[in-house]
C-alpha cells in the first residue's frame, strides 16, 4: 500500500512575498501619474469654443500631437512595468536562494519512468574548499508541481546489515551523494568504504556499488600446510577468487581432498565483509567518499516529466533545481 505524503511546512515568513506586489503598485501609480501628466498638459492647452469657432475640421487642430504624446508615454510606463517586474521577480529569487547554492549541486536524475522505487535515484555533488564542511541532514527535496517532499535523514558511517548505527550526513571536499527514492537492501543509508563491494553480492544496488575491496591474494595469507605442494595449492585456489566474493560450504564440498582443512577454513570464515572491515579500518583510504541515502518513500513524489525538483536546506532556502 503507497504511503501517505504529505506537503512541506512553512519555512519562512510571508512578509517578503508581500513587498513584490505592493512596490509594484506604488511604482504603477508613479508611472501612471507620469503618462497622466502630457494629457492633462494637452488638456489644458486646449483652445476654447470661441478660439475654434474659424478652425473647426482642419487636421492641425485636432490636437495630434498631444495624443501622440500620451500613447508615447503609456508605452513607455509599460515597458518601465516590465523592467521593474523583472527585477523584482529576480531579487525575490535571491531572497529564496540558500547560502549553499552552488556549493552542492544536483544532477542526472534516473529511472524516473519506473515502477521500482529503489531504481529511482538523483546524484549529489559537492564543490566547496578542503577545509569547508556541509551538513546535509534535515534538507529535503520538494517537487514545485505536485508540492510532494521527502527529507535527507542520516547515515551509518560503518556500515552493518539492519544495524542502526547512523550519524548526521556531513559533506566534505570532492564528496557525492546517491538519493535514492526507495529503500536500503541493507536496511541503513551510509557511506561506502574501501570493503562494502561485499554488499554487492546477492544484493542488487542501482547504481552498483564501487567493487573496491582489497583481493584476496593481495592480503597477508598465513602457511597452510607444512607440505609446499598442498599450500602453494590453496595460494592457487585464492588467487581465483575476486574481488568483493565470498564463497559457501557448496564451493568448499568442490575442493579436493588435497586442499588443507586449514585453507578451507579460511577461505569460508576470513574472505568477508567484517573481516575485511576488521584488517583494513585503520587504513587511511578506508572511508568512501560516496553516499547512499535512501529517502524510504514508495508512492509518487514528483511527475515523470515536465516538472522541477528544489533541494532545500534547512531553513527553505534553494540550494538546487533540476527541471525536466
């Protein structure tokens, strides 16, 4: 059943929607006033009936070019009107603009014409300073046509399947963020590091997951057997495993006898996630530089065309627009 969605609170005070119309109104009666003035100019340079009494039907007295004054100002009122409208309408944008515009930018929204939530995503990225940080907890994005919003929540930045161990999302230098309108295969939003590739596995990430995780091969692998022949045998066999892979009881039933137990062993219980977490956290490259934040949202949130998705910051205020 699609969830219930609501529509974004007031963020700020009505009091500057309310100035564009009333300085447009003042600046109107000021103008009206100056195309007012050549008419009644004309006006009161008008001769009287016992002045015209010798001129009534000639084409130079029908007062001309009064009235050519008076469409010449009217024209030209209106296009100081338009003027005007403009640069109020652009000033009140930059009321509405958020001090981290720029700074996190929104681009390539995807899967928008699917029926899968969790294949529905838009990406983040940052452009600020090495030493600038941005915390992006709290902010939402809100679609100008349907009014629908979902807000960032936070993330676990060390990762375990349904573990709730999540932080605020803060951004730094070169960081990106993957929203993702459905839902967590692993159950948290996070950021990646140098081992979750292992969450690829029998899980299914759109857009995939950075395969990253050191090779087995490449670990400091202990002797295996006294015997060279059935150690360099399990080296062989760990050689062929890939990056990111586990391997079951099913692939150990396959091994030869010849292989060591301990070798087996290994291989089921040390080729992991949280071994892997365990022998590589204190390594400076660890932490990813990636976000997936997953918004848990179901039913519609924008349109699948002709619409504009604003990403807000805490306070309102647009820090970013896609429109398509």
């Amino acid at each position: 059943m699609a969830e219930a969605l609501i529509f974004a609170p007031n963020t700020k005070s009505n009091i500057n929607k309310m100035k564009e119309p009333l300085l447009i109104l003042l600046v109107l009666f000021v103008l009206v006033g100056l195309a007012y003035s050549p008419l009644k100019k004309a006006n009161l340079n008008k001769p009287s009936s016992s002045q015209n009494t010798s001129t009534i039907g000639t084409k130079e007295n029908l007062g001309s070019t009064p009235n050519k004054e008076v469409a010449e100002s009217i024209k030209k009122t209106e296009a100081e009107i338009k003027k005007i409208e403009k640069n109020v309408s652009k000033e009140n944008a930059n009321l509405n603009r958020s001090p981290y515009y720029g700074k996190i930018r929104m681009s390539s929204i995807s899967g928008l014409r699917g029926n899968d939530p969790n294949q529905e995503y838009l990406n983040l990225s940052v452009n600020i300073k090495k030493d600038e940080t941005i915390k992006i907890t709290g902010w939402y994005l809100k679609s100008a046509i349907t009014g629908y919003y979902a807000i960032i929540g936070r993330a676990s930045l060390l990762p375990f399947p349904f573990t709730k161990t999540e932080s605020d999302v803060v951004l730094q230098q070169n960081d990106r963020v993957i929203l993702t309108k459905g839902f967590s295969p692993i159950g948290v939003s996070f950021r990646t590091n140098k081992c979750t590739g292992y969450f690829e596995e029998n899980r299914t990430f759109t857009p995939n997951l950075p395969l990253q995780c050191p090779l087995p091969k490449s670990e400091k692998l202990p002797n295996f057997s006294s015997v060279y022949d059935r150690n360099d045998e399990c080296l062989t066999i760990i050689e062929r495993i890939g990056r990111c892979t586990t391997k079951d009881s099913e692939f150990i039933r396959e091994l030869p006898d010849t292989v060591p137990s301990s070798c087996k062993n290994y291989i089921t219980t040390q080729i992991n996630y949280n071994t892997c977490v365990a022998k590589h956290f204190s390594d400076t490259d660890f932490p990813g530089n990636e976000y997936r934040i997953f918004l848990n949202k179901f039913g519609p949130l924008w349109r699948t065309s002709h619409d504009t998705i604003n990403l807000h910051d805490e306070n309102g205020l647009i820090v970013g627009t896609i429109t398509y």
